[in-house]
C-alpha cells in the first residue's frame, strides 16, 4: 500500500510541474533576504501589546496551518486592533500563555471565539475575545499586497470554508502543486 502511495505522489508531482512553475511565476517565491528568526512566544508577546497601545504592526508567517491563503515565509500579514471581531476573520490570538496562533474565526458566540486553521482538516482553539491581539487587515505577498476585505478574497475564503469536509484532498493537491 505505502508504495502505491509513493508511486501516486510521485505521479502528482511530475504531472504538476508546470502548474507548480507557473504557480511560483505568478505569486513568487519566499523572500531570498536573511532574517533572524525568533520563537514565537519571545516576540509575539511584544507584539500583542504594541496591537494593544492601537500600534499597527506586519510580521511574516511561520507554519502551514493557513494555507492555501497564507503561505510559510512567503507572506507577511498587516495586523491591527479591532473592537470586535466576525466570523471569517484572520486573527492572533493567544490560546495559552505565551501560545499565540493566527487562525481564522470559525465560530462566535458571545465572548468565545473557535479558531481554526485554513489548513488544518481537524482541530480547533478556543478563545475569548478578550485573548485576540489583532485581526489580519492586509496580506503581503512578494508581488503584491492583498486588502482583507478584498471582495475575491472573501469569496474565495467562504467558499474555503464551505468545502471543509473535502479540505483534505484539496490541501493534497495544493501540496503537490508547490
């Protein structure tokens, strides 16, 4: 069975070569500029309170758990505080001390917040309002920069949601397309 497995993704891939280049072509790739890198909990603490002081702040993205809309090191995303947050929107919020995500709103009632990842299949946090540092007004990309409340965006972040049973399968391809 693992070899069928194998033999599929190395099928996929070869197949998706020239849509994986024109992908690349098209959104660019991750910045070739070094950073430094910093565990989440060092400096996402300083983060949370300059959002909280109505500082608007950009930090790049670490992990794959908002794929397909946000990308590993590729994107930055623009954050600003809000008074109130909706379902559908990207936030950071803190789930534990010192643990923060940036995941969308996937359920709201009251003061208690669901968040999940665009590419989790499964798994959600928890949250009160209270705990969300910033909302996403902004994603930037290498080639261009992205309102939030873009209209294309928001349909294609409905439609997203919407598809969660199949997510699996379509964050399957999207992997081999990268």
């Amino acid at each position: 069975m693992s070899s069928l497995k194998s033999i599929i993704k190395r099928l996929t891939s070869i197949l998706m070569t020239p849509v994986r280049r024109r992908y690349r072509k098209r959104n660019g790739v991750a910045s070739g500029q070094v950073r430094k890198e910093l565990p989440n909990d060092a400096w996402l603490g300083e983060v949370s309170q300059m959002l909280k002081e109505d500082k608007p702040y950009a930090i790049f993205v670490k992990g794959y758990s908002m794929r397909p809309f946000i990308e590993h090191t590729r994107d930055r995303v623009f954050l600003e505080k809000r008074d109130s947050y909706n379902v559908g929107d990207a936030v950071l919020a803190q789930i534990a001390p010192g643990h923060y995500v940036l995941h969308r709103i996937i359920e709201k009632s009251g003061d208690n917040l669901v968040l999940q990842g665009d590419g989790n299949v499964k798994g959600v946090e928890r949250c009160l309002e209270q705990d969300v540092c910033g909302v996403v007004t902004q994603y930037i990309r290498p080639n261009r920069i992205i309102p939030a409340d873009d209209p294309k965006l928001v349909r294609r972040i409905i439609l997203w949601r919407k598809l969660r049973p199949i997510r699996k399968y379509l964050l399957f391809i999207y992997n081999a397309i990268r």
